[in-house]
C-alpha cells in the first residue's frame, strides 16, 4: 500500500529509512532537514546527510530552523497519511504531530522505554548494555514516549564500536521501519504503550566526558573509546599535550592509576590496564601506536596526569 508521507531526518543514521521508504514505492512529498551547517575545512555550509540525498533524487527539502506557524500550516496542506521521523533533531509541535492522517511515526535506536532521548548508541555501549534494538513508535509529545508499533532487538558485541552499531541500526531500522508502516497502515497492528518502568534517558553528549580518568576501570575506559569516537575525542595529556586516542584494548595489569607499564604503551588503570593502540597528536592525523611512540616517548615508569574533578 503506497502512502502519501513527508520524511523527517537530519543525520546519516536516517539516510537508510529514506531510501527504503523511496525504494518500497511510498509517495514522498517532501523531506524536512535541519538548514545546512558549516563543515569540513572550508567551513562553508554544508546540507545534512538526508538532505544532500534527497537534492541528489530531486526530492522537495524543507530546511526551516524551527516549525513556526508557517511551516504548520504548510505541513499540514500535504495531507499526509503519515510523517516519518528519524534522527531529526527539532522537536514537533502537537499541531504537527496531529496533521498526518496516521501521525508521526519515528525510527528510534534503543528498546524503548530504555535511552530515550538524544545520544541512545553511544549511551548503550557506555553502560556496557548486552543488547539494544530499534523501535518504531507513533510520536506524541513526550519525549520518545510513544506507543510501540514494532521493536526488534540487537546485540552489542563485546568489542562493537559506535559507528558500527550506528550503521547496524540503521540498517535494521529501515527494514522495520517499511514492516510497520505495510501492518500499521492496514489495520494489523495497534501501537501498544511502553512499560512503565525500565525508562532511561540517553542525555546529549558533552566534549567534556572525553576526558580519559585513569582512576576508573581499564573496561569502563574501554567502552568510553568505542562509544565517543569519532564524534567525541577520548583523550589525556602527556607532556602537556593533549593526545586522542581512537583505539584501544582493555588488558590485564597493575599499578598507580596513570603509570605507563611497558611500550605497548600500557597504561595502568583503577582496575585493570589499557593498551593503547591508535593515537592523534593535535593537529595530525591518526596513526598506530608504534608509530606515535616513534616520535613522541612514553618511557615505563611515566605517570600520566587524571584530570581534575569538582
């Protein structure tokens, strides 16, 4: 069944459940994006993922800061069966929600009720969560408290980094996604509420949380470095440096939280140790520890400094 829909994305994580939504014959009268925003080396502005992809298509984009009473009424002259939303980043006003003959369906990457809100990947992953999933909700104004069409969950492997659970899940997302909306749109299923408890909120990412405490465990520093990168530099200071690490392997070892302990390097942790395995300096690039110790020692013995606390 083709249904008349307007898309709803910003990130590259909502890329997929656009293109599944074209691929499956759906009518898309128009995408919504964030405006473009300043990237790359150049600083010039740039269209988001989504609406780079649907400019490519020839696809009505619609860049509006904020959804004043303009952009309302124009909505909801669409008449819409239903409004797709996927990592969009602006908060719907109630008279958008209500327009869309079906409302507004999002593609969330969580089991809800557990991390709603905006940073659900990396949250998962931080905790040390065995499993996460996708849901597919109808929104109301609550933040992602809506009730559930589908879920379907995944498992974060051991050593799984954001941007490979970010990619996974967006994936299947997309493929729930077109499951929900064929059942949702000929009666077959009834979104039913989420549970009351087990409701954890993913707040947004700070920069500051990059900051690498030697104090804490060597796993909990590990899921740190796999959950923050790319998008948040994982760091600590050596020589009055700041050095990122993008890689790194939890191991066994003992020590003052912060002692180098050989030159893998290995750093001695408040449990355990962590190795050390890819590296950047400020204003280079990325590189293999073998190759950052080459030009920049850190003898056994080195005590690195833990950042203050309040």
């Amino acid at each position: 069944m083709s249904l008349r829909l307007a898309f709803m994305g910003t990130a590259d994580f909502a890329v997929p459940s656009l293109v599944a939504l074209i691929d499956e014959g759906h009518d898309v009268t128009a995408v919504y994006s964030q405006p473009p925003r300043s990237r790359g080396r150049g600083h010039k502005p740039q269209p988001s993922p989504v609406a780079a992809w649907a400019i490519e298509k020839h696809i009505a984009v619609r860049t509006p800061e904020r959804l004043g009473p303009d952009e309302i009424a124009a909505f909801a002259a669409f008449h819409l069966d239903v409004a797709v939303v996927a990592a969009y980043g602006l908060i719907l006003p109630q008279a958008v929600l209500d327009a869309p003959r079906l409302g507004c369906v999002n593609v969330h990457a969580s089991l809800l009720p557990r991390w709603r809100g905006a940073a659900p990947i990396e949250r998962a992953i931080l905790a040390g969560d065995a499993e996460t999933g996708v849901t597919i909700m109808r929104m109301e104004a609550g933040l992602d408290t809506g009730p559930i069409l589908l879920a379907e969950p995944a498992v974060i492997g051991p050593r799984v980094t954001t941007v490979e659970l970010h990619d996974e899940l967006a994936r299947s997302g997309a493929a729930l996604l077109i499951d929900a909306l064929d059942q949702y749109s000929r009666g077959q299923i009834v979104p039913h509420a989420q549970p009351e408890t087990g409701v954890t909120y993913a707040k947004k990412l700070r920069r500051e949380e990059g900051a690498i405490d030697w104090r804490k465990p060597a796993g909990e520093l590990d899921r740190l470095v796999r959950a923050l990168n790319p998008r948040i530099p994982t760091w600590f200071t050596h020589d009055g440096e700041r050095i990122t690490v993008r890689e790194a392997m939890p191991v066994a070892g003992n020590g003052a939280p912060g002692t180098v302990l050989d030159a893998g390097p290995t750093i001695a942790c408040g449990g355990g140790a962590l190795r050390l395995q890819r590296l950047q300096r400020e204003g280079r690039a990325t590189m293999s520890a073998a190759e950052f110790l080459r030009g920049h020692a850190m003898s056994p013995g080195t005590i690195l400094p833990c950042p203050a606390t309040n």
